[in-house]
C-alpha cells in the first residue's frame, strides 16, 4: 500500500453547525488538503491543545509520554485507509508487527497531533477525497461521501428550502446508495 505522510492544518467549526468541525490535513508538500468532520467534542479537544500547552497534562499525553520512555511508540503510526458511509477509517498500527488497531479517524489524528506519532492516509484514497489546498482560503467543499448521515439529511433538507434542486439530486443520491 502506498501512502502518503499527513500534517494536522488546523480544526473548525462548520457554518451553520455548531455540533460539528472539521478537521483540515494536508500532504507535506501542502498542496492537497482534505478534511475529516468531527463531533464538537473533539474539536474542543484540539481546541485545548492548539496554542498554549494545558495547565496540567492531560492523560493522553500522560500515557504518550510513558510510551515514549518506554521506547515502544517509535514503532506506532496512524493510517486512515478508506471511506465508508460518511465516515473515515483509520487503523494505529503497530509497524513492527503489522497489528492493525481499529480507530476512529478523528481520535487517529489526536494521538498522532499529541504524540508526533506519523500519521498517513492510502495514496489513492487522498487522491480521490482531496482537493487542492490553499492557505488563504476562507472555506472548502466537502465530499459528499465524507459526511454523515445526519449531515446529510440536513443538507438535502437546506438544499429544497434554498430550491437547489442540483444539489438535492446529488444528496439525495448519495442517501439512497447508502440505503438510509
């Protein structure tokens, strides 16, 4: 599997939803982005880390640094391998035995922002899922197949209030093919 090495750009609301962020990565070279939508608690998370370390450390970083002495998190790494209704799918595996950890994309990106544990994603699924990035943009779009169900609904829900009858044919697609 070819893979392509992530950075964490930064985490945010999105507009009009305040249950939900979306976390924004990009390739090393910062010319791909993608974004991986996560719950308000995450992003406060991110948020609590992001500037100024905390007050005290947090027991994720407790148990990062204890792996660290141990010298056992070198040979751990983060990979987001697919995606599936709505939701990315990440692994932490374990490189020197290729024990593969399910785990939850956004909690992938986490451990590896407070542990510096290297985190990838499947090349051809960057491809696919991402767009270029910008670094002054204001905004950006979202796959359609990397929003949950719940967003969906509200999206088709806006998209007949506002009559954009394109996008709702889209969304409503995209509802009917993952039978929801």
């Amino acid at each position: 599997m070819q893979k392509i090495k992530l950075i964490f750009r930064g985490i945010s609301e999105i507009v009009g939803d305040t249950e939900m962020g979306v976390i924004v990565l990009t390739d090393m070279a910062s010319t791909r982005q993608i974004a991986i939508v996560c719950d308000h608690q995450m992003e406060e998370q991110f948020t609590m880390r992001i500037g100024q370390p905390p007050m005290r450390k947090l027991l994720p970083e407790v148990l990062c640094q204890a792996l660290w002495s141990q010298g056992v998190i070198s040979q751990f790494e983060v990979v987001i391998t697919d995606i599936s209704n709505g939701q990315y799918l990440a692994s932490l595996v374990n490189t020197a035995t290729m024990e593969m950890i399910p785990v939850r994309a956004s909690d992938g990106v986490l451990l590896s922002f407070i542990s510096e544990i290297p985190l990838y994603i499947e090349a051809k699924l960057m491809m696919r899922q991402s767009v270029p990035f910008a670094e002054d943009a204001r905004g950006m779009s979202l796959p359609v197949n990397s929003i949950s169900d719940d967003m969906l609904r509200q999206a088709l829900d806006r998209a007949v209030a506002d009559e954009n009858y394109e996008l709702a044919s889209c969304l409503r697609d995209e509802i009917k093919r993952r039978g929801v």
